[in-house]
C-alpha cells in the first residue's frame, strides 16, 4: 500500500503489535527446550532454582565462574583435563584466564558423533547437492589431518583458506584443528589485494583455495588468480587447490609449481584414527578480520576453548539445538557465523551448507532448500529478509516448513517490519531470534529466549554469562535511554590477542580505551523494558546534527517501511559550518524519487523518531556500497561524500558504487 493514508495505517499496526508480543512459547515447548532441562540440572547440581530467564541471567553474571563451569559439565565438553581453577585474575579485563589449567581439543568436541546419521548437507547454486555422515566426516578429516601433519603443520602453525562453503572447507577447518592449527579463511569473492592484506599479515604456511565458485548464474574462475596469491604469500610452504562440487568430475587442469590438487594431497593417506592433539584452552584456534573499511585489518585471534564454550551456550541453551537437528546460516567462509555454524556439529547437529547467491535463481531458492532439506533452524540476515519481504514472498503459503523451530538474523538491525513479515507470511509458530555480537568475539551478546517471548523489533535477551549494560558517556548505566554497548566483566571468547600486537596496545585501544577495563563494543544500544535490547546502529556512523545523537537503524526502521525503497543508507554531511543528515535510496525499478515520495519519507520519520532523525536531503542512487558479509559501509559512503580516500576498497563487494556518492550536485546546497 502506497501513500500516507497507506503509511499511517501500517505505522498504527506496528505500533499495536509492539503492545504484545509476537509469539511466545507454549509450555510443552519451555519444558522440553534445552535452556529448561539446564535450569533443572542446575537445581539438582544445587547451584540454585531460578524462576525464569532474567533470574538465571543474573546468576550466571554475579557467579560467572560457577556458570562457565556448569556449562563445561552440562554440555559434555571433552577434554583430558578441565583443571580445578575456572577463573584467574577474574578483576581483570583484559587479562583474566579462564580454564588455565585445562587441556583439550576443539575439533574432538566437534566430531564426538561417528555413526550413519547426517551430518553435512550441502547445496550449491549449480544444483549440486552431498551429503556426508559423521562417519564420512571423521574419515575425511582423518585424511585431511594426515596430510596436514605430512606437509609439517604444526600446532600454532596457520593455514590460509580461500575457499567456498562446502564440506571440504568444514573438513579442512576441523583437520587443522585437530592437530593444533590456527584456521584463517576468506570467501573467493575477495579480490586479490584484499585477501593479501588479510592473510599477508598472518604468514599462513599452508594455503587452500577453491578452483572456481558460483554465484548469480555462472561460474567464477579461482585458478587464474593461483600464481599472484603464491608469490604474494612467500610463508606459504604447501598450496592445495579444491575443486568445486560440480555434477560430473573433470579433469585436472596443469598447476603452478609448488601447487597441487586435493586428491593428489590427499591420496597417499587412508581413513584411521584421529588424534587430537590436548592443548590449553586458549590455545588459537581462529584468526578473523576486521571489515577493513576504516584502515588495515586488524588480525582478531581466537582461542579454541572460549569458541568451544561460547557456542556450545548459543546453540544449545539460547537456540534450542538438539542433536539430529538441521541448522542452517547463510554466510560464506569470510564471515563469523560460518565459524558459529560449524560449531554446531558439537551439539550433534547437522549443516546445512549453500554456497551461492540468496536471491538467484528466485528468490525462492532458500526456502526450497529450507523445505527439502528439513531446516530447523534458518539462519539468514536482516538485509535478506527485508529483500523477500518486499519480492512478495509469502513462504506460509507456498512452503510447507513442519521442521522449522527458530530463524535467526544478524548483520544489521532487524526492523519492526520485518518481525512481522516473518510471523505474517513465513510462520506463525516460530522463534525469530535476532542476534548482536560480531567477529571481535566470534559470538553474541544478545541473543534468543527459547523460554521467552518475542518482541517486536528486540533482541529477546543478553547472552547468559555476559554482563552487558548500556552506558553513556561518563559511564552511568542506562535503562530506556540509548548509549554504548559494554560488556562490564571477562567472557570466555574474548580475543586471545591481535596478530603481531606483541605488548597487547593495539588490543586495549579497540575495546577498553572509552571505558578502561569495561569492553566497549561499539554499538549505539538500549536496553527495553522488557530486558531486551535495541541496537540503533555503529557508534561509529551515529549521527550528530545539532548535538543530537542519531542511530542510523533509528532512520533505517522508517524508510523500510516504504515498498518503493529496496535499501537506503544515511550519513552526516559537512555543509556550512555544521552537519546535516544525508539520506540515501535506491528504489525498486520503475518508482521515481518525486517530491511527493520525499515529503512522506520525512514525514514518516519525523512522526515516528523526532525532528533531529529527519533528512535534509534525499537522494536516489542505483547501488549503495556493502561489505563482503553484506553490511552497508556508511562509514566508506561518508568518505566518499566528502572526496576523502576511502581505505581497503577490497573490503567491499562493490567498490564501483562509491561513484554514485562523489560529487553530487544535490548536496551543493
């Protein structure tokens, strides 16, 4: 419905769904959720009897230790030893220790199934769809690792990865695991210089890349780009290159010297047993990047122990993960949650891998592999749902989903809107869980409530163990009122350290700089009074016109009301003196920005934020610059707008959009 008549009555209804929830869980569904069975083992351990969520949240913050330890011994985590201290220098942040004196291995936690049942389904946009047992993939890790170990990698050691999202790449992770590894990977999307930044600062020894992946309709070549990424990676002593799946084998094309394929890598080792190698708890397991936007990279280091037990608690207590379930991200090997998905082989799940494009050949294509496959769990972005909401998707309808339990979104700000397209025309009976955390902690702060209701526009619910609050400037705590994220005490999965940052400077000025010994996350926040919370966007791109603080999601919310919008980005411009907020949109084929559409988008945000959100200028643009992972860059939109240089273009999936935001002669006056 197009209009402000239209406008209003859609506003009016969003507004009277957030006096109730959206959906909240039955009680045979409390009774058999995971976070429920937990509470009852804590209650019979003697821990405590915790009445709902908010009680158990407030236990496992002012008793962290006991929590973490009560995680380690409800989830079964595997291990030579779990030492008797959980906690060390517990006042210190950074410097605290968990597990200190524990040994085990990540991979081991992973592969604890060995039996038919499935544990790798994968599909990609070519039509090729494998499946693999736990036994299969216990057999080919078991190959994979002997390899490894063959060509010298030893614990500590990385291996480099441009690889797509296949079972390969899951095997290769869990192989370099296993014998003690550290596992860096980006998606083969990146282009030259942008994977050379990453893993250039890294000096992997070992380096995978896929021959060729596809996306939006055709195949994309990964070989030709072979020669430069070996002589930009002088550390690498072993080059392996892996075919992607495809409906028939070909044969191998010629190699440079030094590189060979995977079958010929792997060829002379059989399945045996593995062995998995005890190391501490915060032994590296990962290395991840920053987006890379705003500078160089920065190499986030993470330890196998604080990974193993942040997702085991994300899955297991705040998704409701079971074993046999089919849990399902959309991501590529360059973003975070292809490192949470996987993870959920350790709660004896199922993968459910896509490598390809959403939207291609319809935009039908995931919830086909949602209905075929049997996902019960569909893990996706704000920014996907928002595109199948305005396609006209209606899945309730055309896709029968029994199996589905929970949908998960991350990435940016899921908007009111889209809660209730998913309720309205995805399904009625489901847990949508948006969740925050990001690659600093390869895991959340805010997550689902399997035993909670669901709010419009919130995250249910902090993450148990993590003490999370919202501060303003001079570190008074906030309720109701926006302010920076933080996390008040030590979590597991904080980053061991940053690559080749010997005396830890360059790690405390990312986190603890504003607040000392407080994690500043950088997120413009809020916490509800449902003890939910709001994220408003990247302090980072926060507005300030006037003196007034503006989360850029606040604008976001409003403009996606809007059918004949596809995406929108907003950033601050300099203009006489002072700042004036700049909104930018890139509307639906065959809509025009008239005078008429820009008087309802300001008058729809001025009704429904306050004067201070409301643009000065509207401009449309056929393309908006993202991320790799698919965010927006307001941050490389802003530079561009002001004629700055903006850094690492290869971060981004589309450097040529920036075009559109130089020079315009809109904003001249």
């Amino acid at each position: 419905m197009t209009g402000p008549r239209g406008r209003e009555r859609r506003s009016t209804q969003v507004a009277d769904l957030e006096k109730t929830p959206l959906w909240r869980p039955d009680e045979q569904r409390v009774r058999g959720s995971n976070l429920y069975r937990f509470m009852e083992w804590l209650r019979q351990q003697g821990q405590g009897s915790f009445a709902d969520y908010a009680s158990l949240h407030a236990w496992s913050v002012r008793q962290s230790a006991a929590f973490w330890s009560a995680l380690w011994d409800f989830a079964e985590v595997r291990s030579s030893c779990k030492g008797g201290t959980v906690l060390e220098d517990g006042e210190r942040m950074p410097g605290a220790r968990w597990f200190p004196e524990a040994r085990l291995n990540f991979a081991e936690n992973l592969l604890r199934r060995r039996d038919p049942g499935v544990a790798l389904i994968y599909q990609g946009e070519n039509g090729v769809r494998r499946n693999m047992t736990f036994e299969e993939l216990h057999q080919a890790t078991s190959r994979m690792a002997q390899a490894l170990d063959d060509a010298g990698l030893k614990p500590g050691d990385r291996v480099a990865a441009v690889v797509a999202n296949t079972p390969e790449s899951v095997v290769a992770m869990l192989a370099t695991a296993a014998l003690g590894g550290v596992w860096s990977s980006c998606s083969p999307d990146f282009g030259i210089d942008g994977i050379l930044e990453r893993f250039g600062q890294i000096e992997p020894t070992v380096l995978l890349v896929s021959d060729s992946h596809w996306y939006k309709g055709r195949s994309h070549d990964g070989m030709r780009r072979l020669p430069t990424l070996m002589a930009g990676l002088p550390s690498v002593q072993r080059t392996v290159l892996v075919p992607y799946p495809t409906a028939q084998d070909s044969a191998h094309d010629a190699l440079p010297p030094g590189a060979q394929w995977l079958d010929e890598f792997l060829a002379p080792f059989a399945p045996g047993a593995l062995s998995f190698r005890q190391l501490p708890f915060d032994h590296p397991l990962y290395i991840l990047f920053s987006s890379g936007t705003t500078g160089k990279p920065k190499c986030i280091v993470h330890g196998a122990g604080g990974t193993l037990l942040q997702h085991l608690k994300e899955h297991r207590l705040h998704s409701d993960v079971r074993p046999d379930d089919r849990v399902f991200y959309f991501t590529t090997c360059g973003w975070m949650m292809w490192n949470w998905l996987v993870s959920a082989l350790a709660s004896e799940a199922a993968l459910v891998l896509y490598d390809g494009s959403p939207l291609h050949p319809t935009e039908e294509v995931l919830f086909d592999l949602a209905r075929d496959t049997r996902i019960t769990h569909f893990g996706t972005s704000a920014r996907y749902v928002d595109a199948v909401r305005k396609a006209g998707l209606r899945p309730r309808h055309s896709h029968p989903l029994e199996d589905l339990r929970v949908i998960l979104s991350t990435g940016s700000p899921l908007s009111p809107e889209a809660f209730s397209y998913v309720y309205e025309e995805v399904k009625a009976d489901v847990q949508l869980a948006s969740i925050s955390g990001g690659t600093d902690i390869v895991s959340c702060f805010a997550l689902g409530n399997p035993m909670g209701p669901v709010w419009s526009g919130e995250l249910q619910v902090p993450g148990l163990g993590m003490s999370v609050a919202v501060y303003d400037p001079e570190g008074r705590e906030l309720v109701g009122e926006k302010g920076e994220l933080v996390c008040t005490a030590p979590f597991p999965s904080m980053p061991v350290q940053f690559w080749n940052d010997a005396d830890g400077a360059r790690y405390r000025a990312a986190y603890f700089e504003r607040y000392p010994g407080i994690w500043h996350h950088g997120d413009y926040a809020e916490v509800t009074e449902h003890g939910g919370l709001i994220i408003h966007g990247r302090s980072d791109a926060t507005l300030n016109p006037g003196g007034v603080r503006v989360g850029t999601a606040e604008i976001y919310r409003q403009v996606e009301r809007f059918e004949e919008i596809l995406e929108s980005v907003t950033v601050e411009q300099e203009f006489g003196g002072s700042t004036r907020i700049v909104l930018f949109v890139r509307l639906r084929p065959g809509c025009e920005l008239d005078q008429n559409l820009v008087q309802q988008i300001r008058s729809t945000i001025r009704a429904n934020t306050s004067s201070h959100h409301v643009p000065a200028k509207v401009v449309a643009v056929d393309d908006i610059p993202r991320t790799k992972s698919g965010k927006i860059s307001e941050l490389a939109v802003r530079n561009a707008l002001h004629g700055r240089p903006v850094n690492n273009l290869s971060a981004l999936e589309n450097p040529q959009a920036l075009e559109e935001f130089r020079h315009r002669a809109e904003l001249a006056d």
